[in-house]
C-alpha cells in the first residue's frame, strides 16, 4: 500500500518511490530521479506526475516545475514508444552524426522533437552522449547504439518495430 | 557495445580488470577486490593520505587538482555529517572513459568511494551518474547491492565496527552538473546550478557539511594506489603527474578506443601509433586534446608529453583526457560553431557573461558560417570570449570561452576567408540544420 492514496503509478513504482524518499539525508534529494523514473513510465511528466512527486516530497508544484525545467531529459508532452536521439556532437559529427540525424528524419518522417503518427518512434538531437570512441552513436530510450551507418539504422528501426529492440529502464 | 581496444604501449592500472568480467562481484574480489579497503581499515586515515599524497594522483575529470591534498583539506571535526560524492556525470564532449570504467569495473569506483570516506572520516557516499548512462547505473546499483548483500558495505563491514553506505543517483541530462557544486545542488534536488566559492565542499559542501568531490576514474584509481603504493604509482607516471590516465581518442582516427596510457605520454604517439594515426591517410588539421572546453592544437604542436603541467606549457589543457583529431577535410569554423552552439545549449543562465556571450558568439559565428559576417566579426567573437573569462561562477564559461579564443587566433585566417566568401574544408551541417535543434 502506498504513502499516497489513489497514487498515479503502478504498485512497484509506488513502492519504490515511498522508499526513495527515505533514503537521503533530505528527502528532496529523490526530486530528479524520481521525475526521470516517473516519466519511464508514464511516458512525460504530466501535470498528476508533478502533482504527486510534489506531495510525496513535501514541495510545491511550483518547486518541482523550476527543477523539472533545467533537465534536458525530462519532458512535458508525450513522445513516442522509443525515443530516437541522436548525438551530434563533435566526435559524432566527425564521423557521420549529421548524416544519421539526416537520415533518421527522412526514415522517420519527422524532425526535432516530433513524433510520427503511430506514436512509436520520436525524434531528438541531443549533445554528447558519452559514445566518442564508438561515434556516431544514438540512443533508443537508454539503449546505446553505435558506430552506426544509416543501413545499420534501418536495421534497428525495424527491430524495435517488430518489438524486438532491448528497453533498459 | 563499446569495444575494448588495446596498444602494446599501454600501461593497464584502472583498465587492468577491463574485460574480465570484473562487474560481477566474486570475480572482482578474485582479483583483488576489496583488499585495498580492508587494508585502509588496519592502517587508518592518515596511512590513506599520505599514500595518495605520494601517488601524485590528480583529478581526472580535468582539473587536475592533487587528490591526496583534497583529501587532506576536510576538517578531522566536524559538526555536520561528512560525505564523498563521486562525479560520473560524464558529459564533456569527447570524453567517455568512465562510460568504459564503469561497465567494466564498477566496484572498484564503490571500494574507492570507501576509501575516501575513510580518509575524510565519513559514513556516506553518493555515486552520481549522468541519465543518459541508465544501464551503466543498473550495473552499479547491482554491485551496490552485491556488496552490501556480502557485508562490505552497511554496517560494521567485513566485520571491522566500520560502518559505511553508498547511495547511488542518476541526472536528467545537465553538462552543468559535472561541475562540482552544481553537482551537489543537483543531488540536493534543486536546479543544477554552481554555487559560489568560497566557502568550498571540502568546508561547506553537501547539504552544507564537509565532502569531497572526486571525478569516478580518480576514485577508482585510489584502490589500486594503496595495492600497489603510492610511490610505485608515481613513478609510472611523469614528474608531479603521478600514474596513469584513460585517453579516449576518437574523431578522425584509425582505430578510436579508450587507451590507459602512463602521464606523460607523447601526444604524437597517441594518434600515429597508438590511435593508428590519421583515418584514410588523411592529413592532421586540428587537435582537441582533453575534450571540447580545451584549446585547439596544430599538427606542429604536438610534440608534447600528455600531462597536465606539459599540456599548460603547450597554451592548452590535459581536461578529461578526451583528444579529439581532425582531419584536414573539416572546416574550422564550422566546428567552432558547433562547439559554442553546445555551449549556449548548456549554459544553465546563472551568470550573465556565460548565458549572452555564448549567445552572441553563436550568433556572430552563425552569420560568418552563413555567409553573411562582416569584416570585425573575428574580432567581436574574440573581444566576446574574452570577457567571459574568469567572471563567472564556474568553469563553464571558461570552458566556452577557451576554445573559441583559441580557434579565432590559430585559424584566423580562415575566419576571414569565410567572410570574404571562401570557405575552407568541407562544411556538413547547414545553418538551418544547426540552428533547427540548438
């Protein structure tokens, strides 16, 4: 049974949570990765998200939005199933990392921040990845792929569209 | 999956368990595992500093700071709790060596997180990761547990009355938050911005009690320091640069990697032999050599030994050990560009000169790229970058600042070229493709 009564999240997300909180010396502590975690699996970090991170801690929603704001991983709208990102920082961009973006728009039919139709994939330029050594890499949620080629990307869009691509959460 | 590479020249300390299937915890203890911090029990605080003073070890997220004189720094009492956090919010560009590190050998980076709070007197340590590394956490959140699980972390550990946890902490995407204070507000729960100094974290750090800040691969080099002492792992390094020091050399090379390479190594060798020189016998343009906050180098400047004191002598900086190659085709203001263009991405807005001058030198950049400059834009992207240095609260205005100086003043020529409307090298991106996303 969770803290929270008529919590948003499954059981174990619940439960993991109402621990979380316990754990540091100030339970403000488990703010970001608690919206990073949330976000996992409600998909972004709605408005009932925020509402009950902010309880569950004790904060403001007001407190919570000003945190959520800084993070470039967190998100406010929805995206697709797997979220495509693409690193085109310096070491990838030497070695084909705009290409791959270029790619993937064209694949995808979308570009920065948009979501094809179906809702399975999106689509985002992100900076450095810490992938160097084995650039150009992107990532699909956590998944690291690397040393790609756009043959090499259309290989793995059919594989997460047959929903054989790995999902670390 | 990263792929391991290795080089004849290597000299394997912190990479040593690299590919041995260290991350499982019997076979880390097999291999000499938790024996340093068993060690550093018997023989008490200032046994640890003292040999991590002798190891000349330097902070290896590019500071370069003596670890052992940090250590050091943290009053014996204290009023507040003590705590260790470790720095593995790896974001600087070119730089993934504590990727590898912690894939391969995550407990060493736990025993060394031990070893600190030993020789700082603290009970607590955090183990902080970027949030893009998610499945490098789900490793370290395992031997965390696989420790505690055989009492070598918890209470009274290996039944010595010692007691000592480890929390780990994932980011949410903030190169910000490599930097050490923004890095303790961001584990505070609050928005990853710096702090003022002083009061320093050795004094006033995590929720406002003494800590030290130690980026993950100097972490990890202290266990292997006390095993081997800290003499020995002076000496494999050069002078005042004890040890040795993951490179991640990738760009245009033969055969990117991560390589562990003894300080002082030659710069040349790194690329021609080890890194297998320039990728399709392409000539050498340009080097970034301790990720993209570090001046740039030509191809002349390279006969020198990878230390930080070498690298300062040089007008450059050691940094995070990730040394980028370019290769004649690229276009140096484009990649300029491109590297401010991260830089006002990442600045957090906390100080004025870093949040308007990234801005104003991507805009000027953007304009000379495009085509469009006027004859005193190098200048005003110099004068720009110039006063930004030094006035702000943390590095990362520096860090913006530094490479950008060094890019208008070693190829300005080709600057002004673009401007006069003769564009070197061979441009990838567009503006409109840099700007769509930036």
């Amino acid at each position: 049974m969770s803290e929270i009564a008529n919590t948003i999240f499954s059981p174990e997300l619940a439960a993991r949570f109402d621990k979380l909180v316990t754990i540091y010396p100030l339970r403000r502590s488990a703010l970001v990765p608690m919206l990073l975690y949330a976000q996992d699996e409600v998909g972004y970090v709605s408005d009932a998200v925020i509402a009950e991170i902010a309880e569950r801690i004790g904060l403001l929603e007001l407190d919570v939005r000003n945190v959520l704001s800084y993070y470039s991983m967190l998100r406010t709208k929805p995206a697709g199933k797997y979220n495509v990102q693409v690193c085109t920082n310096i070491s990838c961009m030497l070695r084909g990392g705009y290409e791959i973006l270029d790619h993937c728009k064209h694949k995808l039919g979308i570009g920065h921040k948009e979501t094809t139709s179906d809702g399975v994939f999106s689509l985002e330029e992100v900076e450095c990845i810490g992938a160097c050594c084995w650039a150009p890499a992107i990532q699909i949620n956590y998944d690291f792929h690397d040393d790609l080629t756009p043959e090499k990307v259309d290989v793995l869009f059919q594989m997460y569209r047959d929903g054989q691509g790995k999902d670390v959460k | 999956m990263p792929t391991l590479v290795s080089h004849p020249d290597e000299v394997k300390v912190v990479s040593r368990r690299f590919g041995q299937g260290a991350a499982d915890i019997d076979k880390y203890v097999e291999l000499d595992g938790y024996k340093a911090v068993q060690e550093a029990i018997a023989k008490g605080p200032e046994w640890i500093i003292n040999e991590m003073k002798a190891s000349g070890l330097r902070g290896r997220g590019g500071a370069g700071f003596p670890t052992g004189m940090k250590w050091s720094f943290v009053p014996k009492q204290s009023e507040k709790p003590k705590y260790v956090l470790v720095n593995g919010d790896e974001s600087e560009p070119g730089t993934c060596k504590d990727h590898v590190l912690f894939l391969h050998d995550p407990h060493s980076v736990i025993e060394g997180t031990m070893i600190a709070g030993l020789a700082i007197g603290s009970k607590l340590g955090f183990i902080y990761l970027r949030g893009e590394y998610r499945y490098l956490l789900k490793i370290v959140e395992k031997a965390v547990a696989d420790a505690y699980a055989k009492g070598f972390l918890g209470k009274n550990i290996f039944g010595t009355g010692v007691d000592f946890d480890v929390i780990t902490q994932t980011g949410a995407g903030a190169y910000e938050v490599g930097e050490e204070s923004a890095l303790m507000e961001s584990l505070e729960g609050k928005r990853g911005v710096p702090r003022i100094k002083p009061p320093f974290p050795a004094v006033v750090g995590l929720y406002g009690g003494p800590t030290v800040i130690n980026n993950a691969e100097t972490i990890a080099n202290a266990p292997h320091i006390l095993l081997m002492g800290g003499e020995a792992y002076a000496k494999l390094g050069s002078e005042r640069n004890g040890g040795t020091r993951l490179f991640g050399i990738s760009g245009h090379v033969e055969r990117p990697g991560v390589y562990e390479l003894p300080m002082g190594y030659s710069l040349r060798k790194a690329i021609y032999d080890v890194a297998g020189g320039i990728k399709d016998g392409k000539k050498l343009k340009a080097i970034v050599p301790g990720g993209s906050s570090c001046p740039v180098m030509l191809p002349e400047e390279i006969d020198v030994g990878l230390d930080f004191d070498q690298m300062g002598k040089a007008g450059t900086m050691l940094g995070s050990g990730g040394i980028v190659v370019l290769d004649e085709t690229v276009s140096i203001v484009e990649f300029a560009l491109r590297t401010i263009a991260f830089y006002q991405h990442e600045s957090c807005g906390w100080c004025i000169p870093c949040r308007e001058g990234t801005d104003w030198i991507k805009k000027t950049l953007t304009r000379v790229y495009n085509g469009g400059g006027n004859k005193k834009d190098v200048d005003n992207v110099q004068y720009l970058a110039e006063n930004m240095l030094g006035r702000t609260f943390c590095p990362l205005g520096d860090a913006a600042a530094m490479p950008t100086i060094a890019f208008v003043k070693k190829f300005r020529k080709e600057f002004e070229d673009y401007i006069a409307g003769n564009k070197a090298g061979t441009p990838i991106i567009t503006v409109e493709q840099l700007v769509g996303a930036h």
